[in-house]
C-alpha cells in the first residue's frame, strides 16, 4: 500500500499493478509523507485451515494451530475473545493516512466477534478536527470524510525478521475498497525500510508486491504482481474465506494465495541505493480496509457497511 514516509518508523503506502496475473508498476511513487509510525519456500502446507472445501465461507474453523514442519509459532492473534482488539497485539492509526483515501480511521471500526476480527468501513461524515480552509496538504483541505474504517498495526508490539506469516480472512470486492495485510520497515523511514504487500485487493484484482528505496525520496522501486478475482474461476470466490501467505527467508520473498504462487523477489535484487538490504532486519504488520484513493476505485455504487473478516494471523519462524 505504496506511500512516503516522515522520520523515523514511517508507514508507507500500498500500491499495485492492475491487470492479469503478473506485472511491474511502480505504482503512485508519490505517496503521502504523513503517517509518521506507522530460497525456495517449503512446501505449501495450507496450515490451520479446515480441509474441506465447503468451509471456506465458515469463519472461525481453523481450530487448533498447526505448525509447519521446521517452524515454530513466534506469534499469533486468533481472535478468540470477543470486545476490542488485544491492545497487546495492536495499535490504530488514526485520520486520514495516506493515498488520498476517503475514509477516516478510527478503532471503533474494530471488533472481534465469533473468533474474528471485523474491520468495517462505514459510510458516514464525521468531522475533520485537522480541517484548515488554507491548508497545503489534502489531510487539511478536507473538512469532512464521509467514509469511515480502521487500520491496525503491530508497530511498537510485535516485528518479525524472516518467517512465515499467515492470514486468513474474507475480503469485500466490491468498487472502492482496498483491503490490505502488508507490513513495513521498523526503522527507518519508507521506502528505504521496506514494504511487503502480502495481500490487498482493488479493481477487481488480487495484488502481491515489494518495496524498496531509489534514488529518490518517498519514491519506491517495486516488484508487483496481480491477478484478476475472475481469473481464479470461482464465482463464489469473494464470499469465502482465503489463506494469505508469506515465505521470507535470507534469500527470497515468497506470496502466495491459497498455495497459489502469486510473486516471488529475490533479497538479492530488493537492495536500496546505498546497497542496505531492507528485507534483513525487522518489519510490522499492517492490516486495514481503505476507501477509494488513488488506486481504490469509486465506492459510491458500492453497500455499506463493509466487512473485512480476519479468522487468525500467525507468523511462524524456523527452528
């Protein structure tokens, strides 16, 4: 979810190719410099997930956890006590973010229920406190959203070098939304720190891409593939639930989709300008639902509310 950085940890932004089932863009290399922080994969091993194929619009079925052979589970959240996220797994961001999306972000869009966690997004106006009537930047033009949803992050909690992170959820793909699970550089400040885009949805397809620092600041080199929901032949595809996962290992960045191979960025390619890799250190988890923006599409045809629906996020690390 492509996006410049301030100083220090900076959340970045999501950004994709569209098309079919692969390409590079380097998608919006502008991006908002706002929001201040915030080798061969295994064996495909579909893991914690019910095997049979009429439960993928079940949530919650994933039971008990199961560990790849090799790994350990280094951390997870399976949703299963309802009420507010665990405020030891999760922050918030807060406002307006980045991308020039339309929504406003706040935690009460949040909830866990039935063993999941429900991002909604909610077309309603509220009142920007930021609003100036001279402001320079789009955050303070807007004297309103008129759209309303959360992000979540593990920045500050919870980051990771190498692994396996899972997720598995159920997203809305109807016009305007833009989901996403992605993560970013613990330190520094965006691209430079890096950004993985294990998932996010807009138009009409499924987006997997990495990013890293060029020459320009807040302007990201990117390795992106995509692939059109349609293409996946399953009209029920968007009312079921899917695993989203990523392989990250000193060599290689692996996602994938329902063990579908989606994009694959060699550590050796995925290097910044003053030859730092920014995939060997640590990188925090992003999971929001984002409105509209420069890449997510008009909502305004769309029903609201919308729900992205996430049963578990694990990340497992090897032994």
């Amino acid at each position: 979810m492509a996006g410049a950085g301030g100083s220090g940890s900076s959340v970045g932004g999501r950004g994709g190719s569209g098309g079919s089932d692969a390409g590079s863009n380097p998608k919006d290399a502008g991006r908002d410099a706002g929001v201040d922080a915030a080798s061969a994969p295994d064996s495909p091993s579909n893991v914690g997930r019910d095997a049979a194929a009429d439960q993928s619009s079940v949530p919650g079925d994933a039971g008990s956890v199961s560990v790849p052979d090799g790994y350990v589970l280094a951390w997870s959240d399976e949703f299963d006590v309802d009420g507010a996220p665990n405020p030891k797994n999760w922050n918030f961001e807060t406002g307006f973010a980045r991308n020039q999306e339309l929504q406003w972000y706040q935690s009460k869009n949040a909830s866990v229920a039935g063993g999941m966690l429900i991002i909604e997004a909610r077309r309603e106006r509220v009142t920007n406190p930021n609003y100036s009537a001279t402001g320079a930047d789009w955050k303070t033009q807007r004297q309103y959203a008129d759209y309303t949803s959360s992000s979540l992050t593990t920045s500050g909690l919870h980051a990771f070098t190498y692994g396996r992170f899972e997720m598995r959820a159920r997203i809305d793909t109807s016009a305007g939304m833009w989901p996403a699970f992605w993560t970013v550089g613990a330190t520094g400040e965006w691209p430079n720190g890096g950004e993985i885009d294990i998932m996010e949805f807009y138009k009409g397809n499924i987006l997997a891409n990495v990013a890293w620092g060029t020459t320009t600041r807040w302007v990201g080199a990117w390795d992106s593939s995509a692939k059109a929901v349609t293409s996946f032949g399953d009209p029920q595809w968007s009312s079921k639930f899917h695993v989203w996962r990523m392989d990250w290992d000193d060599k290689n960045i692996v996602l994938l989709v329902d063990d579908y191979q989606m994009n694959t960025t060699s550590l050796a390619t995925a290097v910044n300008p003053d030859g730092t890799s920014p995939f060997k250190k640590d990188q925090y988890i992003i999971i929001n639902l984002a409105i509209g923006g420069v890449n997510g599409g008009d909502p305004s045809g769309s029903t609201f509310p919308a729900r992205y629906e996430i049963d578990y996020v694990r990340v497992f690390q090897k032994k």
